[in-house]
C-alpha cells in the first residue's frame, strides 16, 4: 500500500513528468500481489474456523501439475522439466489442490538458479508430488519453519522478491486436510525439493 501511494502522489505532484504507463504497470503488480495476499489470509481464517474442508471428487493430479508447470514456463525465467509427470487420480478439492501446487512451484520459480523440475506418480497407494529447484536450499533447522505462517529465513534462498511467508504454510494445510502430507525431502544436496503425498483415487 506504501509503494502504491508514493507512486501515485509522485506522479500527481508532477503530472507533465509523469510515465503514467509505467506507473498503472506497477499498481497493478503490487494491487494483484495485495489480493494474493488478502486471499491467503482469508484462506487461513477459514481454516482456523474449521470452514475450508476439501469438497472431494475424482481429480486428475497430473492435469494440474502440467498446468501449474506451464504457467511456470510461460514466465521463460527457469527451465521447467515435466518428464517424471505419470497418470495419478485423487479423490480431492481441485481448486485446492491447484492452490496449493501454485504455491509450491511460485516457491520454486522464485529461489531456481535456472531449473524447476515435477514429478507426479502413483506409490504404494499414495499419490506422490514433487517440486524440486536448483536454488541455495533451505538449512537443515529451517526445514520445519518453513512452512510456519510468515517465516522468514535469513539466508540468501530467503532475501529475494515477494514472498509472503504463507504460501508453504497454506500448501502444508491444504495437504493435511486432504489427508496427505507435505514435507521438504531432508536428502537432497542441492537446492529444494518438497514432497506432496496424497491418499490415491481408490484411498
């Protein structure tokens, strides 16, 4: 809201100097992530109310992953890789499980070196994410704080561009609610790579 008030008394304290294209680029940027934000709280207050119970139907994972994943290309930022991305049915809220996906790979984009890679498959009667980036990583005690509401790491995976703390958290509650879990693979090297597993279709 700072940002997007000094913009706007800027260019109306010198309106012939004004780039006003620029700037309705800029409140529309910063207006869309205000909503992003205001949707992740309202998310999290109907959780806490008990009232953001999954509405469950057959829902066709991999579908949203290849989705979720093109939207990540079409940023041309990253390399995206969808090669592990196998068939994979739940029975699951589909707009939550996009959300939560979102969330995940929006995470990814941001702290990717250059690559940002999904699997999707069926295991032992779970449904099995992953999303894994090439970027810095997350400490070893960090990697449950990371999924508390409004974390804030110090590291460099955590000094860069727009996060608002409650992406992982949400992602982490929405999995929960599903039955599933969601954890960051503690045997990775390099980088980041969480794991979503979710009861099959046939759970």
């Amino acid at each position: 809201l700072t940002r997007i008030r000094s913009e706007l008394e800027v260019d109306l304290a010198d309106p012939d100097h004004a780039d006003l294209v620029s700037t309705h680029r800029s409140v529309l940027e910063e207006a869309a992530a205000l909503q992003r934000l205001v949707e992740d709280l309202l998310h999290l207050a109907r959780s806490d109310a008990a009232a953001a119970e999954p509405h469950r139907q057959p829902v066709d994972l991999d579908d949203i992953v290849l989705k979720v994943a093109a939207g990540v290309r079409a940023e041309e930022r990253v390399v995206v890789v969808t090669a592990a991305v196998t068939a994979v049915q739940v029975l699951a809220d589909g707009p939550q499980l996009t959300r939560a996906l979102t969330n995940l790979a929006e995470n990814a984009a941001r702290h990717a070196a250059s690559r940002v890679e999904f699997s999707a498959a069926l295991e032992a009667g779970w449904a099995v994410v992953t999303v894994a980036d090439d970027g810095p990583g997350i400490p070893a005690a960090e990697r449950e704080r990371i999924f508390d509401r409004f974390a804030r790491l110090d590291d460099a995976r955590q000094r860069d561009r727009g996060g608002s703390g409650l992406g992982l958290a949400i992602a982490r509650d929405i999995a929960e609610r599903h039955g599933g879990t969601l954890i960051l693979d503690a045997t990775t090297s390099a980088g980041a790579r969480f794991v979503l597993t979710l009861p099959d279709s046939s759970g």
